[in-house]
C-alpha cells in the first residue's frame, strides 16, 4: 500500500484496518513466555471505540493526556485520539517522583482530560490519598485528580465499528511531543501532518523499512524515538513490529537480541536504541548466552539519541561476532524531537565512519584531523549526510555567521520535518524556529542547541552548546570528562554522573564532578582511594584541576524520563547541597 498520497498517519492506519484486516500488525512481549498479538483491523476498531467515547467529551483540537504504561493499550488510545481529531499528549504514568513534570506538562498543554487504564487511575487514586511533604509533589498529585479521567481498557470494541475518521489538513496538529527536559523545563514540540509524514519517509527510507524487513523495539513510546521510530514508522511502512516494555530490556538486556534472533520468519530485523543499551548489553550478557544468538538476520542497528561512541561499536561487535553480528549493521543517527525525529543517518550496510581529532585544538574549537595513532587524539563517529530535503548548517552561535572550515559551531537545520514551534510560547519559537543566518541573508533555520562540524558532507556531533565546559579559555566537553572519571575507579557507575562548571572565587571557572557508585560497592567503597583516582584521572587527561568531587548514592543521579543525563539539575543540587552523597562505612 503506498503510503505517499495520504495526509495523516491515522488515514494509514484505519486503510491497513480496511485492507489488511488480518495482518498481524504488533506483538507485545508481555514477559519472556507471553506474548500478546493484534492486527491492523482489531488495532483500528480499538481506536475506532476509543475515538467515539472521546467525540461525547471532546472537541476538535482539544488537548488529552495520555498514561499508559507501554502496550497495544497505550497505542490504541493514541490513534482513537488521531481518529477523533483530538491532540494526545503522551507523557509517562504517574508516580510518586514524577508529579512535577506531569504538572508542567498539564498547565501549559491545558488537557481536559487524561487517558488511562483503570488500574493507573486506581493508583492515582491511592496517591491523593497519601501524606505527601513535597508542596510541588502534593500540586501535582491535586491536578491529577481534578481532571477529568476516561479509562480506556473498561471501553468495549467489536469488529464491525462503523466509523470513519476526522479529516484533517496537512497543518493540523498531530500531537504534542514534550522534550526529555535534559537542559530545562520539558517544552511542547508541535507537530503537524507534514512534519510527521515527511520524517516517517525520510526514516524508512534511511533505515530500509520496506516488505521483508521486522522492526523490534523497546523503546520508551512516549518519546520521539520510541514513539516515532519504534511504533509509528512500522505503521506507516507495513513491517511488522515486536515490542517490549523498557523495564523488560533493562531487567534482562538479552531478550532484546534474543527476540532479533527468534525473528527470521517475519524478515531481516531493524532495530536500536541509545549508546547505553549497546553497552549494557556487553557487560551483562554471559558468553554462556552468545551460543544461543544469531544476529545474522539483524539487517540494521541504529544508534541514536545520545552521542555513539567507537569504544561502544568495537566492544559490542567484539563481543557479538560470534553470534554473527557485523560492525556494518551498525547505523549511526542523529535526530531530536523539534526535528519530529531524524535528521541525519549513515549508510546502510556500511560499517560507521570514524576520524580522530587532535584534543588541544578542540579545546578552541578547532578541528584538526591527525591520525588514529596519535595519542592526543578523541575519536568522533559520523551520524552520516542529511535526509532528502534537509538543510544542515554548522553557525556560530554568537555571531549566527556561518562557522569557517575545520570549526565547530552550533547545528542549524531547515526541512519540512522540523516542527511549527513550541506550544503556548512564541517567543522561543521566534528566536529557535526562525533563526537568521546573517552571510547568507536567510532565516527560517531552527537551532538544535547541539555543537558539531561537517568534514565531507559527513556530520560529527560534539556536544551541547549549554554544557559546554570553559576554563582559562579553554572549552572542554562534559562527556568527554566523564568519561575518562568513570573510567578511573572500578566503584564509579557508567553514564551516571556530570562534569560542570560553577564560578570560582577568582572569577573564573572551577570545575565540579558529581559520580555515583555502583551499587555493590557502596558499603565498602573507600571514599579518599576513588575521590583522589578522579583528580588524578582529569589531571593527567586534561591539565586542569578539580575543584571538588561528590561520589552519590546509586540511581541518585537526576535523568530526565528517557534516560539522559540532567546536568544542569546535578548543578543545580550541587549548589543548594541537595545531592545524596555516598556514606563512608567502616570496612571490617
């Protein structure tokens, strides 16, 4: 079914529901031994109950939260809200620690109502009625339960709903996308049709998703790259799709690349997932299991949404060559939610493109390509070429000129696929929609906020321009640091920490480490032996000193809801002596 001459991905869905009635469309991993299957025609008809209870409540254009936790579930209610011209807001299910968020999120979306299954809402409940000491928690807990709520799973389907859905233009908007928040307060990304449509070709085509080929996710739903690349773009492309909650990948990282494996029959697999997840899989899958894998059906490994490291590549191949994984099923990609989703991939079936550049001119913003031989060198994977129809630019982002050859600067980018602006706020969607770039007397552009530079038409992606580190002049990346402090002590916890700078005494910038420590060693860790091991790490690495480092608690690391670090939350904790530092406990 061609998919080019559609205006909505809810007009994709209800004709699969029509033509391909039968078709197997999602199998949920409920756990390793269940499974839960549904086809486009029972997947529409749900949508179809679900969008007639809404037209009683709803206008169109109204604004409906969506909590769920990850399922067929969650999906249905997401295209009964396409398919009844109203705007879902997805965003994760209520707990004690993310009231906050969810607040935000409610006022500025103003949602009437929230979507949800009964026994979410029960727990809601349950919440209202507890002691709650944190005024922000105990505002956002009373919000939850003064709108109004509609628990889809008690709404009864049949297979012969007649109902057609709304129809809608290509700048109606389909649904709100919240940022992760990693750099502030979560924002609204407003996206309409054509900014959906666009980047759903744009991600078919970069990652292959045509007749033959199986998608296989984890991924949270309620973010761009799960929601997006993980559910939508096999709807729209009419590959087949196996899905498993997060929690069930973190639980046991091999049922991910178990399910890759089991799926020969449904084609060759597309699937990806952040940095970590590829990392995590090396360090906790026993070489008992590789026996049991066979990657060779896995056809494309994207890898987004926080920088790819060549370390990560070389070791996860490493580890899996013997269960037939290739390093050119690696695909590097780079995208955001202002974006819709992608904004630069690889090529296929090519292994990732790595060059090396020399670490004292990146400290003033140069880029100096030396060989991998050389010891002073920082390794940066390409995120491949624009899309079709894709502007990328490399800016200053003070001067908003564009950056010489051979210097970093700040990603602007212009496509259909980049999103209207940001809800309920137009003056930042004027100043990060519609930037000006002056050389070239041209506007229009979004800034991404993300530091890069292009060699051959080939993007590199060297931080975020907020996180930037400056001392005596000199700029240094958070994740760069960070690496080389987890790396320091076997006690400190991969991807769980910040470098950051505060103002010194003097003026200038003192450089700060928050770390957390796994947990098997927090009762026996020896606070002085790792604290002196990271002074002497980033002495020797980067000829700067620390000013003070605070070893936390595990998982007391602030992250944003997918996952990524919040440095400036860790800043901010710092400052107010909010984080939850590490005990010393006597050793017997």
């Amino acid at each position: 079914m061609e998919t080019k001459e559609f205006k909505s991905i809810a007009e994709i869905l209800y004709l699969r529901g029509e033509i391909e009635r039968d078709k197997t469309a999602i199998i949920f991993l409920q756990s390793k031994e269940k499974e839960e299957k549904v086809t486009y025609g029972e997947l529409s008809n749900r949508a179809k109950a679900i969008a007639l209870e809404l037209k009683q409540k709803l206008d169109f254009g109204d604004r409906v939260l969506l909590l769920y936790p990850p399922g067929i579930e969650y999906i249905s209610a997401f295209f009964g809200c396409l398919y009844a011209g109203v705007i879902p807001v997805p965003a994760y299910p209520p707990d004690s620690r993310n009231t906050e968020r969810l607040l935000m999120i409610i006022k500025d979306s103003q949602s009437k109502y929230a979507l949800s299954t009964s026994g979410i809402m029960n727990y809601v409940d349950s919440l209202s009625e507890a002691t709650i000491v944190n005024d922000d928690r105990r505002e956002g807990v009373e919000c939850l339960s003064q709108i109004g709520w509609i628990a889809t799973d008690l709404i009864v389907s049949s297979p012969n709903i007649e109902y057609v859905p709304e129809k809608v233009k290509p700048t109606d908007i389909v649904f709100l996308q919240y940022t992760s928040g990693s750099t502030g307060n979560p924002k609204g990304v407003i996206l309409n049709n054509t900014n959906l449509l666009d980047n759903l070709k744009a991600i078919r085509d970069a990652l292959g998703c045509y007749s033959g080929t199986h998608m296989v996710s984890w991924l949270p739903p309620y973010h761009d790259m799960g929601l997006i690349g993980g559910i939508l773009q096999p709807l729209y492309s009419g590959i087949g799709l196996t899905s498993m909650a997060p929690m069930t990948f973190l639980r046991n990282p091999f049922l991910w690349l178990d399910q890759i494996s089991k799926r020969k029959e449904q084609g060759g697999v597309i699937s990806g997932a952040p940095d970590f997840a590829y990392q995590l899989c090396v360090r906790k899958i026993s070489e008992e299991k590789l026996a049991s894998l066979d990657l060779s059906n896995w056809k494309v490994a994207y890898s987004g949404a926080e920088p790819v490291k060549e370390s990560t590549l070389i070791d996860f191949f490493q580890k899996f060559k013997v269960s037939n994984f290739k390093m050119s099923t690696f695909l590097p990609v780079y995208g955001l939610a202002e974006a819709t989703l992608l904004v630069s991939s690889g090529e296929k079936t090519k292994e990732p493109f790595t060059i090396n550049i020399d670490k004292e001119a990146l400290k003033n913003q140069k880029v100096q390509v030396i060989t991998k031989e050389n010891t002073n060198k920082i390794s940066f994977v390409s995120c491949g070429s624009k899309e079709e129809g894709h502007e990328i630019h490399i800016v200053n982002p003070e001067t908003c000129t564009l950056s010489k050859d051979g210097e970093i600067g700040e990603i602007w980018i212009k496509s259909p696929s980049v999103a209207v602006g940001y809800w309920q706020n137009e003056k930042l969607t004027q100043e990060v929609f519609n930037a000006y770039i002056q050389d070239v007397n041209e506007e229009g552009f979004f800034r991404t906020g993300d530091l890069g530079f292009m060699i051959d038409q080939n993007l590199y992606i060297s931080g975020r321009h907020k996180d930037l580190i400056i001392i005596r002049g000199k700029n240094y990346y958070p994740q760069d640091i960070e690496h080389t402090v987890q790396t320091a002590h076997e006690s400190l916890r991969p991807g769980c920490g910040s470098a950051f700078a505060i103002e010194s005494e003097d003026g200038g910038e003192s450089l700060i480490i928050v770390q957390e420590v796994k947990r098997e060693f927090r009762r026996k860790i020896d606070i002085e032996e790792v604290t002196n091991a990271i002074y002497l790490a980033v002495s020797r690495e980067y000829q700067i000193q620390v000013k003070d480092v605070v070893l936390i608690e595990p998982s007391s690391f602030p992250k944003t809801t997918s996952g990524k670090l919040q440095r400036l939350a860790s800043k901010e904790l710092y400052l107010k002596n909010n984080l939850q530092p590490i005990k010393a406990y006597l050793v017997c």
